[in-house]
C-alpha cells in the first residue's frame, strides 16, 4: 500500500529543506523528501576529502544575506564563521579585484584616481547605448570596451559556451560596478561558511520526526509508491513537464579536484581566469572554512 504525507518536496537544496523544515516544526505535517543525489543539500553539499580537508562537491557556495530574520534562521543550525568572500581575476600577468571597483580599475589604468573622479572616468570610456540589447551591449555602456575584454567577453563566452551577443542583457546587467574600494564579492551584512560544514547545516535541518528523505530517487519514480495532498517542486523546470518541449540549455561546470601537499597554493578562496585557460576558475576551499593544514585542495571549474 503506497505511502501518505501530506507533503512531498522534490529536493533537498536550501528552498526544499528550508521548506521542510517548516512545514514539519510549524505546521506539524509529515513530509517526505524526494532527492536523485546520494545526499541532502543540493549543490550546497560538502564533504571530507582525503586531505582531511572540506571541501564543496559542487564548488564555492558562500552563505550571505542582508535579512536579519533569515541569518537568525540558518544560524539555528550551524555556527557560522566570519569569511567575507572576495575574489580576483588573473589577466596577463596581473591579479584584479572583482567586482569591478575604483582599486581595479585604478590598477588596470595605471591610475590613481580617487572615488569622486572614477564615475567621470567611466563617462568618458563608456559607449552610449540608452537600451542595450544583449550582454555585450550591457558591460561596454557601462565600462567601456577595454575592461569589457579583459574581464567579461571571454569569460561569458567560457561559462555560457556562447557570444554575449547572443545573450540577454540581463546576464551582465546585474553585476556591479562599485565607486569606491569595496572589494567584498557580496555587500550584504551577514555572510560566511557553517564551521562543521553545509552537510552539518542540513542534517540538522532535515532532522525533525516528521520528514523523511529518499536518497538516489528520480521524482517520477516516487511517484508511483507515494500519496501525499500537497506537491512542492523545486527541480528542474523541463524535468517536471517530461521534457515535452525538449530539454533546455541548462549550462554545468565539471569541477576537477586536486589535493595538493603545500600549505596553500593561492592568495584568495577563489580566482577567476577569463582568457588565457579552458577553465574559468579555480577554487581553494581551506580559505572558506579557514581549515589549519599543511596539505591543501582545490578545484579546476571547467565548463560543460
């Protein structure tokens, strides 16, 4: 006789697990979790490596927000640390703060400007577009052509294996461009890792008497032994229709580990490469979890 829930939640990322965990503690109903990985977590998932090391299965995932209601929240399950992400590109030669901020673009210039004379810079470099029509459009109105080659073109192209041409505008419309020295990836005021790692986080989150998870379960296969009154989706929106009108172009990244034996091998959690290499990035976990060890891993993030 097939299971009954009142709810059933396909997967266990932060939206079906922050889900769950509310519907189970507030609402007191039974849910049952659908998860095709071998683990809870999404993409968030960590784990121990042989190094002795935590690291990200798939990549760097840096907890942050500016709503106070949601860090009271996640910090019921995890000790956070104080990491602030930041990051650099790598281009010829030479390391660049991203976003892009009065410091890089100082540095790329051999400028030193002060913050009140960065945006009449960029007034002059900028191309004049009112309405850009895609995301080549969106960085060359707002920096120019020459930071536009260093930092976007060839790393849009990398990570979503097309021309930013023939992209949405929208794609590069959302990154910022900081007039001061900012050099925080992410501006808002609570950021950081969980100490014991997401995998910790999520286990205490999923722990209450009212949820139950399968692992290693395709949705549609669930389906078939479950009853449940409510349906939460939080998969892949072509999986959930059948790939009816085919599957979209959903991009990846193959995530190609290396355990080292040296105390580091970068300066930052995370370095861009937008030219020069096949991969975009490369990852060095300790720095997130501010992990003491004399050996080190890190990931090569390929596109795919």
């Amino acid at each position: 006789m097939p299971l009954t829930y009142d709810y059933l939640i396909v997967g266990s990322g932060f939206t079906g697990a922050t889900l769950a965990e509310r519907i189970a503690s507030r609402l007191n109903a039974s849910v049952v979790i659908v998860e095709k990985r071998g683990h809870a977590g999404g993409i968030a998932y960590d784990y121990v490596d042989t190094n002795g090391l935590i690291v990200g299965k798939y990549g760097a995932h840096i907890f942050h927000t500016n709503n106070e209601i949601v860090w009271k929240y996640v910090n019921r399950f995890a000790s956070f640390n104080n990491f602030v992400h930041r990051v650099d590109a790598f281009h010829q030669g030479r390391f660049f703060a991203l976003p892009l901020n009065l410091d890089t673009v100082n540095d790329f210039f051999w400028k030193r400007m002060t913050a009140s004379e960065l945006p009449l810079f960029l007034e002059k470099i900028r191309v004049t577009i009112p309405y850009p029509k895609n995301a080549e459009e969106a960085v060359i109105s707002k920096v120019g052509w020459d930071l536009y080659e260093a930092f976007y073109r060839n790393y849009t192209k990398k990570q979503w294996g097309m021309d930013p041409k023939e992209l949405e505008a929208s794609v590069t419309m959302r990154l910022p461009v900081r007039m001061n020295n900012d050099k925080r990836y992410f501006a808002d005021q609570w950021q950081g890792i969980p100490k014991e790692g997401y995998a910790g986080l999520f286990k205490r989150m999923l722990g209450h008497r009212n949820i139950h998870i399968l692992l290693n379960t395709e949705f549609r296969e669930a389906l078939k032994g479950i009853r449940f009154k409510k349906l939460i989706y939080t998969g892949p929106i072509d999986a959930y229709f059948d790939y009816i009108l085919g599957k979209l172009p959903y991009r990846s990244i193959d995530f190609r580990f290396e355990a080292m034996n040296r105390e580091y091998f970068q300066h930052r959690g995370v370095v861009n490469y937008p030219n020069d290499h096949e991969y975009t990035r490369c990852v060095e976990y300790k720095w997130f979890y501010q992990q003491k060890s004399m050996q080190t891993t890190v990931s090569w993030d390929y596109p795919c």
